[in-house]
DNA sequence: GGGGAGAGATGCCGC
DNA sequence: GCGGCATTTCTCCCC
C-alpha cells in the first residue's frame, strides 16, 4: 500500500538537494498568477529541476499542462492525510498548488549539463545569407548594414536597389503574415521619417506569404521575394531521412 | 555495470506499448526539420509520451531543448557498442537521433489523463467583461458585436461611441505594444474600407501600454484605455498568497 | 489544411 | 528592468 507520509521526505530533500526530481502522480492543480487555471484530477508527470523550475505533463501532446519558472519554491506536506505540492514564486506572484491523491513513481538525481544547443536556419542565418548573397533579394541590390536599430525596431537587412532607392529588406524563415507585411510597412515609414526620404522600398523575402498578406504587399507598393532559410546541415540529414524511409 | 543492449528492448517495447516514458541520459543531440540543431553530450531528462511525443530538458530552465510533434515515430538501437535513439515524423519531415552514452535510469507506466484545463483571465474574458461593463471603455460607449470574425476581421468590441461614431476596441492582456497597435489600426482601416466609413474610432485596452506605442497610438489619433483582465478565481488565491508570506 | 491571432507565451539581446 | 522581436514558437478557432 502507497502511503502520503513516507514519500513528503523523500521528495522535500531531493527538491533541497537540487537533484533532478521526476514523478508521475494522479493529481488535480490550480495555479494562480498571470492568469488562473483549474484542472480536475488525471494522471501527470512532474519534472521539478535543479533551478526551482516545474513542468508538469498530461500523457498526450506537446505543450506542458502547467508550469512554474525558474526560482521558484517547492514544498510537499501531507494536509488531512492528502499529498500536497505547493509552488511558490514570489517574486512573479505566482502560486500552484497540486492536490496529488497517488504517486505513482518518482525518482532523482544529481545531473550535470553545461552545454548550449546550436540552432541553424533562423531568420538571423537569412538575413546573413542575403548580405553574402545580395542577388537572391534582386538582381542589381547593394546591402548597407544589417540589424539597423530604429526607435520602432530592427530592420533586418537595409540596402540600395540598382536605382539608388534604399530599400529595406524584411526576412521571414516561415511563411510571411499580415503582421510581417505591418512590420515591413512600419520600418519603411520610420525611414522615411528618420532619414527625410520620401522614396523606400520594402521587399519581404521569406519562403512563401499568404494570399491576403500578399494583397496588403502589393496595397502598400512593396515587393515579395521567395528564399528559404539556409540548412547547412542538410546534408547530413538527408542521408538521415533516406535510412529511416528504406 | 551498465549495459546498452539489456535496455533497448525494454525501452522500444514502452514506446510500442504506448506508455508513458521518461528516462535520464547522457547523450548528444541532433535535430533536423524545420531547423536543424545539435548539442554536445550533457546529462538530460527524456519523455516519451503515448501519442509519441517527444520532449527532451535540461537539468535547468523552463523550455525544452529539443521536441518532436505527436505522431513520431521511436526507436532504440545499438550500433557500434553504443545506444542510439532516432525519432522520426515523416509527415513533418522531421528527424531527431539523440546518441546516448548512459541511460541513468529509466521508468514507463500506462497514464491516464481525459481532463481539460481550464485557464481564466484570458484575452476573451476581457472583451466578454468590457461587453457587459462598457463604462470601462468610456462613459457613454455601446458595445455592438464581440469577436466579429466573417464579415470585419476578428475585431474583439465594435461598439458606437457617445457621439454615435464606429468604435473599434482592442484588448490585450498584457502591457500593450508597437504590435498591438499596428493591429488596431489595420482593423480600423479594415472597417473603414468595408463599411464606407471615413470617421472610425480605435480604443486600445489594456493593463498598460509601452511609450512608443503610446506616441504611435497618439499619431494615429487612437486612444489608450487602463483595463486589468478579470481573475475570478483571485480571492481564493489571495488568502493561499497570504498563508504562504506568513 | 490554410489563415489569423492569442499565449500564464518563452527567450534573447540591446539600451 | 523595459522594449522590441524571433520562436523547430504552440494552440485554438474558423473558413
């Protein structure tokens, strides 16, 4: 038989001791903070880690069911002979409380990771590859700078077409939206203010854009150029993908 | 002493089992799909879910450090003395192989979870509250259709004004920025163009709002509203905020 | 499935 | 810390 009592210190010390806990607990959890939020009871997996961080799982899908931020307390305690996480962050008034009515396993551990994951293929990689390879934009297009800071954001890529019109570049590694083509409108005219120049292009250059993205594109006179996100790893990962098919 | 081959056939069967999964391991990662990602050996938290989710964390902060999508597809293997994980989703086109040194220990259980959780104080409850209190909008404000999705945009309150002119009200539960007024200004222009109206009002609504935004709702001729979304379950966690300070 | 927008978004970098 | 913005954003809703 599964006591409530015997586990409280098990799991306070390996919380106290920063290891990595993991359990998985039939459990109902409320949080308050940013928002608020109730769920009935189901069974989970808990991960609390060596940085006070909580994520909790339900056993389907992709996103956590609850979770707590960095630096926050955790304390078990046993209240009318009922298992009780309660989380607290101060400093972010945020509260969350797991009614656990069994756990079903847990276990911790001390572990060690010092290491930083590298990403390839982000918008910045793009905005690199059109200032290495200013064709892909249009034919005849001298880059500037790159990452030029404006009162109302970055810009991307900033260059001068084959006319001598600044142009400014914004890139997008997803398919581009109405809100990228407001951005694009939205540094064009803070250029145009800043500089006291009443001709700027806009050209948005991501894979592909939506049809009424496009539509506000062409309202606006700006331009749409089709480029993908750079993969150096493709190779690699192709091979990859050909084992697992075959 | 720790062998790889014993583990892979209990770990595989988990998965085929649909199980719920969750290992610590000393391992590199790679990932290729959307992105492409690697990250040299570390100590790390490895979940499988049923649905074949993947999600891999570090021993601190809050996000993943790699992910696979629902529907992946798992498996162990040993080659060359050493233990490999490949996660495939073909219909994403994504491929993740984690080479694992050590598995430090390793748990799977059958979960059972069909609840829903339910989160308050959410964007949507702001605009059904400034529905039914429209004096937090202005003094004399009508509200006439919320989330009008078909026919104008998903514009959150429409509503008329004292001196009967279109209003268009934005909400945003959070501190309001450049964005959130690009996006009203795209609606206001929206409903302008559909309706034939060249006198349209924009209100932004929200807790508070950035000094840019605030100078470029200004030249836009909108105004700002000071509005908190409502927290219903706040009292409750007023007196758990207090027990917990004292 | 695509499009549009919110999210307890998170995380990063710059000022 | 605030601000602006990308994210393997994710998720939901609606067409």
């Amino acid at each position: 038989m599964w006591s409530a009592e015997e586990n409280v210190s098990l799991l306070n010390d390996a919380v106290l001791r920063r290891e990595t806990l993991v359990f998985f607990a039939r459990c109902s959890i409320r949080y308050s903070g940013r928002a608020e939020s109730y769920v009935e009871e189901g069974e989970r997996v808990f991960l609390i880690k060596s940085d006070g961080a909580l994520i909790v799982h339900q056993p389907t899908g992709n996103a956590p069911l609850n979770y707590m931020k960095p630096d926050t307390s955790h304390s078990f305690f046993v209240e009318n002979n009922i298992l009780k996480l309660k989380s607290t962050n101060i400093t972010m008034k945020e509260f969350l409380e797991a009614t656990i009515s069994k756990i079903l396993f847990f276990n911790s551990e001390k572990l060690n990771d010092g290491q930083t994951i590298i990403v390839q293929g982000t918008e910045e990689d793009m905005s690199e590859m059109l200032m290495e390879r200013p064709e892909l934009v249009e034919e005849g297009f001298k880059p500037v700078s790159r990452e030029e800071q404006t009162k109302y954001g970055f810009v991307d890529v900033l260059g001068i077409d084959k006319n001598d019109v600044l142009t400014v570049v914004e890139c997008k590694r997803y398919c581009a939206d109405l809100s990228a083509v407001t951005q694009l409108r939205r540094y064009v005219e803070k250029i145009m203010v800043s500089k006291g120049i009443a001709n700027v292009r806009g050209i948005l250059a991501a894979p592909k854009i939506t049809e009424n993205a496009q539509k506000m594109l062409e309202d606006w006179g700006f331009k749409f150029v089709s480029v993908n996100p750079p993969k150096y790893l493709e190779n690699f990962n192709k091979k990859q993908a050909k084992l697992d098919f075959f």
